[in-house]
C-alpha cells in the first residue's frame, strides 16, 4: 500500500468496507482516477485518505459510491480541502454507529431473506412455479452484487469476490440448480453482514475511548462557574472537576485533592491520589474531592484524541505478514478461478464425466477458493492488536512494528525519566547534633519558595511527613553551595558536604557516613545548626515503582536488558545494582547510538527506550525506538512505539502482545486454508456440494474474525 505523499489530502469514511478485498477494490478504484497521487486505506478505521492535486472530492466519492459503498467526509483533522465547507462533518467515533439492520449490507440481506422464504413457501404451494419463485429470490441479492462485481471490474479489480459469486450463482441457475443458487447468494448476504458487524466491533473498541471524555465542562468565567462545551475549552482555562465526574481535558491540578480512577485511560485498577501540579487525563475520574484544574491540551490534541488518531495511522502501515498476504492474493484468485475451470472442463472432456456434475463441482470450487478469510486473517488481528494495546496506553505505529517487537533480544533504556522517575526523591534523613525530624522541619524551612527540584523533593517528603514547617527570613542563597536563613531565631545553612565543612568540622563519623549515601549513588546536602552539623538528607531519582518488576519479565521472555545512561558512573552503577541490570555510563547521544550499532552486528535485535532529546540518535538507530509516556516530544516523533503512562512494565507487555498476535495471525491462516482444503478435497469426491462451499468461505471469514477479536481482551500481563 502506497503512503499519502506530501499533495492535497481528503480523508472520507467508508460505511461497508468490511474485508481487505473491500479495501483492495477501493483502493484501485481511486488510484486509477487523474490527478490522485496516493491513496492510503485504513481497513480497520473504515477510512480512505486520498493524496491529489486538484481532483474535485465528489468525484471520488461517487467512483467509491458506485462499487456499493456509501460515503461520508470527515472532520477537517488537517485532510480537508480549503475552501470547500459544504461536506457535512461526521465524528470518527460516529462511524458504523447504526445498527446492523439499518445498514446497506443488513437490508439487503432481510430483503434476500425473505424472497427465500417466499420462495420457499411457494414451491411447496406450487410446486410448478418453485424454480421462478427461486429465480426471483437470488436476483434479489444477487443484482445488487453483480452490480458491485461489474464496477469493480471496470476499477481495475476483475477477480473481486462479488465476481466469483455472480459466475457461481449465474452457471447454478444454468444446471438447474436454482433452489442452491438462491440459498449460497443469500448465505453470501449473511456472510457479508458478519463481517461488518465483526468490524464494527474493532472500530469501536478503540473509537470507545473518546465516548469517555464527557461533553461539557464546568468553566470558571468572571467569578463564576458556567457549563460549557468540553471541545471548545482553550488551553490555559480553568475548570472545575466535581467528586464522581469525568475529566473534560487534559490539564494540571490548580488545587484540592482527591483520588482519581485513571482506569479507563491507562488501565491501572489502583486510583492514584492527586493533589497540586499532578496531572490530569481527559476520560478519568473524579473521586472525593474538588480540583481545579488548569486546561493543558484542547480537545483535538488531548490524550484520548491523540491515542485514536495515532492508531488510525498505525491501522494504515501494514505489517510484513500482511504485505505477503496481499502479494498471494492476488495470485491467489485467479489461481482459484483456473483451477475451478479445470475441476468443470477437465474430467468431461478427458475422461467422459458428467457435464452438469462437473460444472457444479467446479462452480463449489469457485466458492471454496473466495479469498475472503485469507485476506482478513493478518490484518484483522493486528487491528485488534493495536486497538487493545492503545486501551492500556502502548501505542504502535503500525502492524510492521508490532510484529518487530516480538523479535526484540535486547533492551536498552536510558536511566533518567526512563528507569527512574526523573525527579529525585528523600531517600535517608540522618540524625547527627539534632532529630531526624527536626533536621526535616530546618531544611524544609529554607527550602521553602524554591523550585528547584532538590528543593521540591523535601518540600513532598515534609508534606508527606504533615511536618510543622516554621517560617524563615532573611534567606539568601550562596551560589553553588546552598541556602543560609534565620529560623526560630537560629542561623541555619542547609548545603553541600563542602561547604558545611567550611562553616563546622566534619568528624570522621560524619564523614564515613556521608561516603557510604554516595557510593549508593545519592546526593548528600548536610544541615548547619548554630555550630553543629545537625543532620544530612540524602535524595536520589529512585527506580519507578515497577523497574524491578518490568526488567524481570522481560528476562523471563529471554531478552537482555541494559542500562544507557549520560549520568555519572557511581550513580548509574547504584540504581544498576539495586535493578539487576548491565550499565554503560556517562555516554553522550553518539556513544548510545554507537552501542546500539554494536549489539546488531552481533546479532542482536534491539529495543532502545528512552524520553529525551538525547535518546533520539539511538531510538532512530535501534530496531525499535520506544519512548515513555512524560518524554519530550522529539522523542515521541522519533520512536516506533509509546508507552503513554510510564510503567517500565509495559515493554514486556508489548512483547507479549506482539507474540500473541503473531500466534493469532497463524492460528487465523490456518483455519482460513485448512477449511478451504477441506472443503475442496470433499467437493471434489462429491461429499458436499454449493452450500457447504459458501459457509466454507463465510464460516472461515467469520472463525478469522472472531478469532482476532480475542486480542481485545485484557490479560493479566
């Protein structure tokens, strides 16, 4: 499939494009059209984005609307012609909305229905009349498919599986078999309409996601509070979030405190407590407590949004499976329609066989070989696949690197923000002249007002401890070595074991005591009360709560996990250790990048996860580049895949669902060519006949689809 180049784009919906050899008819169809650059079909979110330079839009939806597919525009999302505001807008999460019944695929098969009831009934009345009545009820269904197979031919697709069916149905009414001919075309029908339900259900898993954003907000507006339209709050309002409501946007917590089910967004089953400065998701919600929250994303670009949008992409890039798939079937078919012929013609003329019989075994050929099943297998499982990896935030960029995660031997993560959580943290509070918790209370009084982050991670720590902080003036700051102020009448300096020791001797204790927090990779700050050292605070960027956990099951799935880190070795070798990791320190991006290059020539098939501008030469570089969740946005456009909540974790579960949907895929090949085999050899003895052969072809579709659909559950990994 041709990528969307850089011309002109409109993006439209398709309602009834169920099955690849639907979105191979389409494709064709519009590429053939002058001045169409590129057409990119998203099976999966039922879209088609067509690249141009000039080509008026309603001239391709009419070329899509005469294979039988019905047509609407979508949203502007960037694809939009300028100029041209008469196309009705149409939600993304709207689409395949309708019921089954309601639908195209679903009248036409009651109308067909019904004929062959009617039909029925009246062979039994009639018995004379039963072959008319049954001429009637395939024409039923079956003009409206010969419709479609004639426009496609004309579209560049001959052998389409509407084709197959005409000339099967079309030479059983030719023998006499016109009762079969009337049942395959209406099974045909029903074969067609589970497979639209069948995919209705892929889309909406994934477009399910924006139905969790609510759709107003409680906006506070000139000492008020008024209800508003959630999609046209504007970044830097403010908003109220009442206990048990969903949050309307993504944004940041202004103030109040209270749990928040961030379940639904990122999977996890714990509410996490928030409280100032925290970060909010559209689609979560709200436990006990007021918050305001301060809009960070407008709509369009909130999680939520961009989770659906970046996977309607990824659904766009195929896979390598399902590129060999596409390539074989279009072999495939004409292959099928030969050897049909041959099972028709052959025995006849060579060996003095029953014309009819032979006929109408090859016609059941033709059926049994429709490549329906085959097509959807790959496709329909990495659909499912990405949809149920973006419900728990791991998002991929197509099929080609989910099937390439699963292959990975070695992961490579960069410490900062990655393996730990980018900010330090209050690791050991250390009692020498004075408490424990008054050396906490000290420090937090001259550290107060400041934002640096060291100055943040006492501030949490006494906050967490509901520490009485006492108040102090004439603070002033001594650069590079720390903060001097008066507190409770008392000179107090709060800084670095260097600068302490100019102020009060350090005795050999102290000092012993200072070198074993950092040979654990930690940074010590001592406290100068008066004359006496009074007490040291350690901090350090600790592991994220799932580090240990995470690199474990990626060492149970037999892959290798290094550390690559700018950071100094000591500290680097520290949070190594405490994880059970190899380290490589204080490298610079090339170095990282250098590394990378030197696990594939060994062999190897590499991971490199990461969050920063630094980590962007070697995620390009690495077989997959994967960046967390909080990471900078170069690094988000530079990787292959996300992990959008930063659990270390959620590596191994998207080898673990790449390894799954590789299985699926072979599991649906298999039930797609071992039915067809089955049903062939059984033909060919004369075991079954027409209707076997068009559930061999929709009972296949179905299994396939059905099958793939399973990806959407969650597992426990």
């Amino acid at each position: 499939m041709k990528e969307v180049g850089s011309s002109a784009k409109m993006r439209l919906l398709i309602e009834g494009m169920d099955c690849s050899s639907c979105a191979t008819k389409i494709e064709n169809a519009v590429r053939r059209m002058p001045g169409v650059t590129a057409v990119s079909v998203s099976l999966a979110g039922g879209t088609v984005t067509v690249g141009h330079d000039g080509i008026d839009r309603d001239e391709v939806g009419n070329r899509i609307s005469s294979l039988g597919y019905r047509v609407a525009w979508a949203e502007s999302d960037g694809f939009a012609d300028e100029g041209r505001n008469t196309a009705p807008e149409v939600r993304l999460s709207d689409h395949d909305a309708a019921a089954w019944w309601s639908t195209r695929k679903g009248m036409l098969a009651i109308g067909s229905g019904i004929a062959l009831a009617a039909a029925f009934a009246l062979g039994k009345a009639v018995p004379a009349d039963a072959r008319w009545a049954f001429l009637v009820a395939m024409l039923v269904g079956l003009v409206p498919v010969a419709r479609r197979a004639i426009a496609a031919a004309r579209a560049g697709t001959p052998f389409s599986i509407e084709m197959l069916m005409s000339i099967a149905a079309v030479g059983a009414v030719i023998i006499g078999a016109t009762e079969e001919a009337a049942t395959v075309v209406f099974l045909f029908l029903i074969g067609e309409l589970l497979e639209g339900v069948a995919a209705s259900r892929a889309r909406a898993s994934i477009h399910g996601l924006t139905a969790l954003v609510p759709k107003t907000a409680r906006l506070e507006d000139d000492g008020g509070v008024r209800d508003v339209p959630a999609d046209s709050l504007q970044i830097g309002a403010t908003i109220q979030v009442r206990p048990g409501d969903r949050v309307p946007a993504d944004g940041v917590v202004l103030s109040g405190e209270s749990t928040v089910d961030e379940a639904p967004v990122t999977g996890e089953s714990t509410p996490v407590r928030k409280g100032a400065d925290a970060s909010m998701f559209a689609g979560t919600v709200n436990g006990d407590g007021l918050l305001r929250v301060r809009v960070t994303a407008a709509a369009a670009d909130n999680t939520m949004a961009r989770v659906v949008r970046l996977v309607e992409e990824a659904q766009e890039t195929k896979a390598l499976a399902e590129r060999f798939i596409d390539r074989f079937s279009r072999y495939y078919t004409p292959g099928v329609v030969v050897v049909a012929a041959l099972v028709a013609v052959a025995p006849p003329l060579l060996f003095g066989g029953d014309w009819v019989g032979w006929i109408y075994k090859g016609l059941a050929v033709l059926l049994i070989g429709c490549p329906c099943a085959l097509v959807i297998s790959t496709p329909a499982a990495i659909a499912a696949s990405l949809s149920a990896g973006a419900r728990r935030g791991l998002l991929l960029k197509g099929g080609a690197v989910l099937e390439q995660i699963g292959r990975i031997t070695v992961a490579c993560f960069d410490k900062i923000g990655t393996l730990t959580a980018g900010k330090p943290q209050v690791t050991d509070i250390v009692g020498f002249a004075h408490s424990e918790k008054h050396v906490l209370r000290m420090a937090a009084a001259l550290e107060s007002g400041s934002s640096h982050p060291l100055a943040a991670a006492i501030l949490s720590k006494a906050a967490a401890e509901k520490t009485r902080i006492p108040p102090a003036s004439n603070a002033s700051a001594i650069g590079g070595k720390g903060v001097r102020a008066t507190v409770e009448g008392t000179e107090v300096f709060f800084g670095s074991p260097k600068a302490a020791a100019e102020l009060v001797a350090l005795t050999a204790a102290q000092q012993t005591r200072i070198a074993l927090l950092n040979d654990e990779g930690k940074t010590v700050s001592l406290l100068v009360v008066g004359e006496k050292i009074a007490g040291a605070v350690a901090m350090r960027d600790e592991p994220r709560p799932d580090a240990e956990k995470g690199l474990k099951l990626l060492s149970d799935a037999g892959i290798r996990s290094m550390m690559l880190t700018g950071d100094n070795r000591r500290t680097a070798t520290a949070i190594g250790r405490q994880l059970g990791i190899e380290v490589e320190a204080e490298l610079l991006p090339e170095d990282k990048q250098r590394i990378v290059g030197r696990l594939q020539q060994q062999g190897s098939v590499v991971a490199k996860v990461g969050d920063g501008i630094n980590d962007a030469p070697a995620l390009a570089a690495a077989d997959v580049g994967i960046a967390m969740g909080g990471g900078t946005d170069v690094a988000l456009e530079t990787a292959d895949a996300a992990v959008l909540h930063g659990r270390v974790s959620d590596i191994a579960a998207m080898v673990d669902l790449s390894k799954r949907t590789m299985s699926n895929i072979r599991q649906n090949i298999s039930i797609a060519l071992g039915l067809k085999a089955v049903f062939l050899v059984t033909t060919v003895v004369g075991i079954t006949g027409l209707w076997p052969a068009i559930l061999a072809d929709t009972g296949a579709t179905v299994l396939v689809t059905v099958n793939a659909l399973r990806l959407l559950r969650p597992t426990g990994a």
